[in-house]
C-alpha cells in the first residue's frame, strides 16, 4: 500500500547524529525527506557520546585515511554549528576548548613523547608543555603530573544539545521526521532500492533513494543484497555525567590521560570518560568502571572529587572492522549507507552529511569519501 504521505526522494532510516545531519544536508538540496526513527530522536549512541571533536589527540599512524576524515570534519565544525544554529534558532552547544594530553609518571611521559613525535611527522599542530606550563593553564590540575601536550583545535560539542538542533533545523527546511517507528527492511526491485518496510505493520514507504544510519544496529535491518552489507560490532562504552555545584572554572580545557577523559561543558558540567570494552550489546554499567575511571581522573584532577554525580551511562560505539566508517552509495542503485562511526560520530557528522548528500544527488564525493567507502566491505562478515 502506497499513498502520497508514504512517498519520498529519500528515507533515512536512523535518528541519531548521523541521520539527523544527512537529512538536515539533503532537505536543503531541496530532496523531500523522512527521517525514521525507531525510538525518540539521538536515544542511540549519540545520547550516551561525550561529544569530543578530537581527530589530533585520536590520531592513530595506521590509520591515516581515517585521521583526514577526522581533520576535515573538525575543520567544517565552525561553519556547521553557526549555519545550524541560525537554521534551528537554537545552540548546538559548541565550545572551543582545546585539548591537553597529560602525563603522570614517567612511562606515561614517555609514552606522550611518542605521541608528540607521531603528530609532528604528520604535521599536526601540538605543543610540548611542562608541568608547570600545563597547570598555568588549567590551575585545578595535580602537582603529581609530569609533562603535557597542548592541542589547541581538538574541541567539544554537547550531543544532547546538537541533535535536538538538527532536529529543530531539519523541521524548519521542510523534512519529516516519524519517530516511533521501526524499519523492518529496505525493499530491493532489481538493482535498485525503491523503498523501506516497517516493522510494526509491514506498510512500506515509498522511497527513490534509501540512507541507512542506524548505528550499531543497522545490521539488523534485511533486505540489504550481500554486496552492499557493512559489517558491524559494538564495543561498549561507560561514561559519567557530573556538575560542579561552585560553577564553572575547575577545568576549561578537554583532559586526555591514559585511560580516560574529562571533557568540560563551559557551565559547570563535566563528562568523565570512558571504557573500551567488547560485550556484545549489553549497556549496563559497573562498579569496577567508574571505580577506574573516577581513581584516574581525581589522581590527575583532585578538585573532581568534589562534584556531583548526575548519571551513569553506557553506549555502544559501531565499529567497522578497520575502525573506519561505512559513508556513501553502494552498488545497489539509491542504497547508501551512514553508519560504522564507532568512536567518532559526533566529530564526523559534518564530513559524512557532505559526502552523503553528494551522492544522493548524484555530485562527485569528496576527497576523503574514499576511505569510508562502504564497498571495501563486500563479501567481508564479523561474529557479533
Ligand atoms: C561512551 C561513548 C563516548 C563517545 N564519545 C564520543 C566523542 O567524544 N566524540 C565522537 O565523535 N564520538 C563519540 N562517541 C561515538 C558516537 O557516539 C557515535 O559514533 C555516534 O553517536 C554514532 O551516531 P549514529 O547516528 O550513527 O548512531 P546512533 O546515535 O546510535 O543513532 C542510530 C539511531 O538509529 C535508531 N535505529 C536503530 N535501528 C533502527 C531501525 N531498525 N529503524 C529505525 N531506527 C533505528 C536508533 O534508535 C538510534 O536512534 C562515543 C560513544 C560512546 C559509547
């Protein structure tokens, strides 16, 4: 069954970060746009997400394709957010921070000293800071640290305040957004997608072209022919939300140590992060990780302890087999994909709606589309 309110140029099915940008993207293309959602908006991963846009401090020598994606994100980041928040009448709660990366002993020294090599012979903009150089900057730091790296242009965005702009912004230029609703399947005819099935009844939406960014879970969905799968696992994250009760000023700058995070809001509140663990799709949390991560992160930032605890989480990052995502058409016609973003969504929102977008209206992709080109993963499976 088919009727005009079930028919559009493109259903995204995903309202996270990544499918609330691309839909933002493509209605201002002027394509006609439903996004399906199968919970309430950013509910998935994005809601849990500490919102770091960090590709300097998380670059990674092995994985370079990766780390230009990540420069290039970050670099769109100024334009995006103020373009959004005029389009949304609201703040996507973007803060230019920086970044330091703190040492604690001296295996931990010697360990950033590699790091600020690393960066260097990319040509990546990091300073060497001593201790004393670093607790200039951020006073509340512990005496006890050993040497620091000062990223000035890794910054922060709150995911809970970004989505509901995206949200916001997508409603204003004229794209759907059905929440509560669950997609079955995407419906193949031939080579070519023509549309989505639900799950609740089987109604099908109508559709010339379908963007799969369901995140973790967009391996669940059927239909999608071999060729064009992207294999996906979860690896869970625990994370902490906590406010100082004083205000703002115990730490106006993103902490990188060994193990963990904490990443300033600007108004007092902090998020205190996070755990790499493989366990399948569970998203409890225990006691042994905040025990961590609060032990590393008050030893480094004493003042820390004085907080209050306002929520415990955890996520489920999407990963791909080479950590990098899946963005871009696939070799079946209007089928893209949107997903696979595992620690790095948030950053990558912006880069991914541009090489989205250009492929749905049929432009050429972006230079650095080709590392997250979905078709790297055809005949490649992973056990969950
Ligand atoms: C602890 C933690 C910290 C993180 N910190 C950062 C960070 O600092 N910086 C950064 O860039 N990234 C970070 N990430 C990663 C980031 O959260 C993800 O990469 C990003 O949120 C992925 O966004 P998404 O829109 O693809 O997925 P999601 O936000 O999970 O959105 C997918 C949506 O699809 C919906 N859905 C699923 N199946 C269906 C279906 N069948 N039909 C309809 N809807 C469906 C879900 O309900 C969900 O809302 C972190 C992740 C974790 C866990």
């Amino acid at each position: 069954v088919s009727d005009s309110s079930r028919t559009f140029d493109v259903a995204v099915v995903g309202g996270g970060v990544i499918g609330l940008a691309v839909a933002w993207r493509t209605a201002q293309r002027g394509l006609s746009v439903v996004v399906l959602e199968r919970g309430e908006l950013g509910a998935g991963t994005s809601h849990v997400a500490a919102g770091m846009l960090a590709p300097i401090a998380e670059a990674v020598p092995t994985e370079q394709p990766l780390l230009r994606l990540g420069l290039a994100s970050v670099g769109m980041y100024p334009a995006f957010v103020a373009e959004l928040a005029e389009a949304a009448g609201r703040d996507p709660g973007y803060l230019e921070c920086g970044t330091l990366m703190i040492a604690r002993d001296r295996d931990e020294a010697e360990a950033l000293e590699r790091q600020l090599a690393i960066r260097q012979e990319l040509g990546l903009p990091v300073a060497r800071l001593r201790a004393s150089e670093a607790r200039a900057l951020e006073p509340a730091l512990a005496p006890g640290l050993r040497l620091a790296l000062e990223i000035p242009g890794d910054h922060v965005i709150d995911p809970r305040l970004l989505v509901p702009a995206l949200g916001e912004a997508l409603s204003r230029t004229g794209g759907e957004v059905r929440t509560g609703t669950e997609v079955a399947s995407v419906i193949v005819d031939g080579d070519h997608v023509r549309g989505v099935a639900l799950a609740s009844d089987g109604a099908e939406i109508d559709a010339g072209q379908v963007v799969i960014a369901a995140g973790v879970w967009s391996g669940a969905i059927d239909g999608v022919p071999d060729g064009a799968r992207v294999p996906l696992h979860p690896v869970k994250g625990q994370i902490m939300r906590l406010h100082d009760p004083a205000g703002p000023g115990l730490l106006t700058r993103v902490l990188r140590m060994q193990g963990g995070y904490v990443a300033p809001r600007g108004d007092g509140r902090y998020v205190l992060g996070a755990t790499m663990e493989e366990r399948g799709f569970d998203t409890t949390v225990t006691a042994g990780a905040v025990f961590e991560l609060l032990r590393d992160a008050i030893e480094l930032l004493p003042g820390l302890g004085e907080l209050v605890i306002d929520e415990l989480s955890a996520g489920l990052r999407p990963a791909t087999p080479d950590n990098a995502p899946a963005i871009g058409p696939t070799a079946v016609g209007g089928l893209h994909w949107a997903a696979g973003h595992y620690r790095g969504g948030i950053l990558l929102a912006p880069i991914t709606a541009s090489i989205v977008v250009a492929g749905l209206v049929g432009e050429p992709l972006p230079e650095p589309a080709a590392a997250a080109d979905p078709g790297r993963f055809a005949g490649v499976t992973v056990d969950v």
